[in-house]
C-alpha cells in the first residue's frame, strides 16, 4: 500500500517512525512550511533522515497542490496533526481518501483546543478519534474512537503526553489495518450532539477568582503548559501552572498564606495552592517569586 503521511511535530515524526518500524511503503512525507528562526519540524528531519521524499506547500488550495497530491499515485493518505486546510477535492485523490487524527471524542470538542476544554469544563473523560476529514471543521465521518480518563489532578500536558499522544499513534496504525482489509467504518457525526469551542486563549485562560475553587482549579490544569492560566499581582501578569486545591478561605484573590512550598489564594468555596508561575521571565518555583515580588499575606490578586 502506497501511503502518503501529511502531518507535523512530534506526533507526525512518531507515526512515521512505527510506519517505517513496520516497512510500510511511505512515499511522501507533507508537512508545513519552514519558519525562519524555528528549529526543522521533526516530521520533516525524520524523513530526510530516511530519504523520503518532503514536500512543503503554503496551501493546498490550488492547482498545484491538486497535482502533488495527484502525483504521489497513494493510496491512503494519514494526517497525524496537520493544521493547513486541505480541501476535499485533494482529500480524496488517494485511492482509499484520508483520515485524521483528532484528540477528542467527536462530535464534542471540535476546533483547535480539544485537549484542553474537556479539562476546563471539569469532564473525568475524554478521548480520540480518527476520522475522514471533509471541508467541514472536525465534522467528517467517524473511522475509529478511543477513550482515557481525565484524572481529577491532571493537566492538559499530563493527558495530551502520557495518553492522548501514544493512543493517538496506536490509533493511526489501526486504521491504517482496517482500510487495508476493507474494514474501516464511516458513521456519520450527529453534530447537534456536538460542541464547538474556539481557541482557549488569553481571555479562556484569566482566572476569576470569585468562581468556585474547583473551577479556578481546571481553568489552571487547562492551561498547563500552553496557555497559561493568568492573573495579575498588581501591574505583573502573573502565569500559575503547578497547583492544587487547598480548604482556606478569604475573599477572592486574597493571598491567605505564603510559605517555602510557594502560596495560597482564596478563591469561593476554597483556595488554590501554588507551586510554580511565570512572571517576567521562565516558570519558577511560587516561593521563588514570593521572595523576588515582595507578594505578602493580604494582597489581592487579580485587582
């Protein structure tokens, strides 16, 4: 079988390396364009590594992409995290279409931060899946779903790394096996089932502290590492990651305590406890940044 893989960073690389553990015939890697003052994408450097053939176009929405797609005579096409758009007339060019991995339970959480929604909203589950991706976003029909749990102190990059990631790359060889032996499903989404959320960004990721405790808890484990969950200590964004929940109390943002472990800030209904932030320079221990801001027992964060 004649298999194109059209993807990117680590989780691109970690497919194409069990294709090639297992001799697949890869004859073209895709994968976005270089930026300048970024290192190689490892997809693309594993491939080069192997002498495969690499192929970087700024979009396929034109003629020329057509004909690449057209050129490479596959017959499956797996896009293990591509973030171009790639329209449908391409999609299908390979003898068997293309399937996509995305990591969440579709038709929930579609869009771009799949992962770290389910752990904002406080869901115990998640999971993948991959499917024949259309011109709709995230909304083509189903080929396989896995599932893991979300565990009640885990962050987006416990989930993503220790299970999402490794599942995912399982998941892409088996459906590889099921549409090699005819075996691959296409259960169409019920998308009023379904969710959309856009990117959790900077405004995602403020924490208010006048929400419950829990709340302000999964807004930080969201954005742990990327965005960042956010307040302020008076002019200074103030980025949290390592936290936990705490049973203090005090009005909301109040620091209620601060010791060698870092610090303590209320929240309703509890406090969080925190282990380590970002303020004007890399992350540091909370304690760290206690003793460098001058942050005392009293002040309110988030003003």
């Amino acid at each position: 079988m004649r298999i194109v893989v059209h993807g990117q960073q680590a989780f691109g690389r970690a497919v194409l390396e069990k294709l090639l553990e297992r001799g697949e015939n890869v004859v073209a890697v895709c994968t976005a364009p270089d930026k300048e003052g970024r290192p190689v994408d490892p997809l693309k450097e594993l491939a080069l590594e192997k002498g495969l053939p690499v192929h970087q176009p700024d979009s396929w929405k034109t003629p020329e992409a057509l004909e690449l797609m057209r050129s490479f005579e596959a017959d499956v096409c797996m896009m293990a995290y591509v973030l171009l758009f790639v329209p449908t007339e391409v999609l299908e060019v390979p003898k068997y279409g293309s399937f996509q991995y995305h990591p969440s339970l579709l038709p929930m959480h579609r869009g771009p931060s799949s992962i770290n929604w389910p752990i904002a909203m406080g869901a115990t589950k998640t999971g993948l899946t991959i499917f024949w991706p259309d011109d709709g976003l995230d909304e083509g029909p189903i080929l396989l779903q896995k599932t893991c749990d979300i565990g009640p102190d885990e962050t987006l990059g416990d989930v993503y790394f220790n299970k999402l990631f490794p599942m995912g790359v399982d998941a892409m060889l088996e459906s590889l096996d099921l549409v090699r032996d005819g075996k691959a499903p296409r259960v169409v989404q019920n998308l009023d089932e379904g969710s959309y959320e856009s990117w959790f960004g900077k405004k995602a990721a403020k924490i208010d502290w006048s929400q419950p405790a829990q709340q302000v808890y999964n807004i930080i484990r969201a954005g742990n590492p990327q965005p960042g969950a956010w307040t302020t200590h008076g002019e200074t964004e103030v980025k949290i990651f390592n936290a936990a929940l705490g049973s203090g109390s005090g009005k909301p943002g109040e620091v209620i305590a601060a010791d060698a472990d870092g610090f303590e800030v209320a929240a309703a209904e509890g406090s969080i406890r925190i282990a380590r932030v970002r303020a004007d320079g890399g992350k540091v221990p909370a304690a760290e940044y206690v003793e460098s801001s001058g942050l005392k027992v009293g002040e309110v964060l988030g003003a």
